[in-house]
C-alpha cells in the first residue's frame, strides 16, 4: 500500500504546525507506514509514504516543516546539523516562492 498526502503551498504557509499534523495522523493509521519522500508538482506538494513492518513505521514519529534561514550552503547546511544534533534526521527539501523549506523527522529517543 501508498499513502500519498498532497499538501498546497498555502496550506505549509498558512499554518504549517497544521500541515505536519496531517503528515503526523497519515503516519497513525491501521497500516503501518513510513515516510518514503516528497515531490513538489506546481503549488502542490505529494508526500509519500509506503506501507512497512510494524518495526520500521513512523506511527511515534513528530513531522516538522521549516523555512530555511538562506539558501547559502553554509547556512542551510549548518541548520541540518543543528536539527541532527536536536534528534531530527532531514527528510527532504522544496521551494515555496523563494523560500527554501524542510521536512524534518522526530522519533521517540531522538533527543539532545
């Protein structure tokens, strides 16, 4: 099974603690699921996820969306670490207008 959560633009920029919450319910169904990737088509963006063992899903997972400081790759990569060392891994990247975003992904025990 797939499970493909389409999500607008407006939707991340409106209230984007809202936006992860759908990503966070998507990954809480009967089937357990994990997060697999992301792909902006036009205002749209489609996250993915993809049917696993109960041992891999993201059911306790916490889904975060934030903008990037710049798109210097200093700046963007210096935030990546510091979401690291606060127990995110990076899941992935889009553009909203100018703006460079992220996915990020908390699991349980993941914590500085």
């Amino acid at each position: 099974m797939i499970k493909i959560i389409p999500l607008s633009e407006d939707d991340i920029l409106f209230d984007e603690k809202a936006a992860a919450e759908a990503l966070n319910k998507a990954a809480r169904r009967l089937r357990p699921v994990r997060f697999t990737g992301l792909c902006p088509i036009g205002r749209q963006i489609l996250f993915v996820f993809n049917e696993c063992t109960a041992d891999e899903d993201d059911s306790d997972a916490k889904f975060v969306f934030s903008r990037l400081p710049s798109r210097d790759f200093d700046e963007v990569s210096a935030t990546f670490l510091s979401r690291y060392t606060g127990g995110f891994d990076t899941l992935g990247t889009f553009f909203i207008g100018d703006d460079l975003w992220a996915l990020f992904k908390r699991l349980p025990g993941n914590n500085a």
